[in-house]
C-alpha cells in the first residue's frame, strides 16, 4: 500500500520533513574518511609542512589566514 502526502496528518507529514532534513544534513556533514588512518608518509609530509625555521610546529590562527587572504573573519 503507497501512503500518499495528502493522506498524512500534519503531525505525520511534519515528522517526515523532519527525518528527511535530518538524514540529508547528516549525510552532507559525515566524515568521508571516518575510521580511515592517516599514513605514515603524509603525516610526516604535514608535520614537515608546519614545521618553522627553528623545527618547532607552528601554526597559524583562522583569523591570520583570513586576513592573509583579505577576507573578513
């Protein structure tokens, strides 16, 4: 038996809506590589790729890089 929209209460079809959005976010904003493990190689790759002139990692702030690129943050 096919369940047609119109034969849905509003609390039935609102519920819908509500799983429908649900599962939709949920399925743009997973993890692609969840429970994939970085390799050795290109985590070696990164840490080289932070490291500053004196070997410490260094990092940069969200706003330093806005700013860098002329975004406002």
């Amino acid at each position: 038996m096919v369940t047609r929209v119109s034969d849905l209460t509003i609390e039935e079809l609102r519920l819908l809506i509500q799983e429908t959005v649900t599962q939709t976010l949920a399925d743009l904003l997973r993890d692609p590589d969840e429970g994939l493990e970085v390799r050795e190689d290109l985590r070696r790759e990164l840490r080289e790729a932070m490291q500053g002139t004196d070997g410490t990692l260094t990092t940069k702030s969200a706003s330093d890089v806005a700013a860098q690129l002329g975004l406002r943050w």
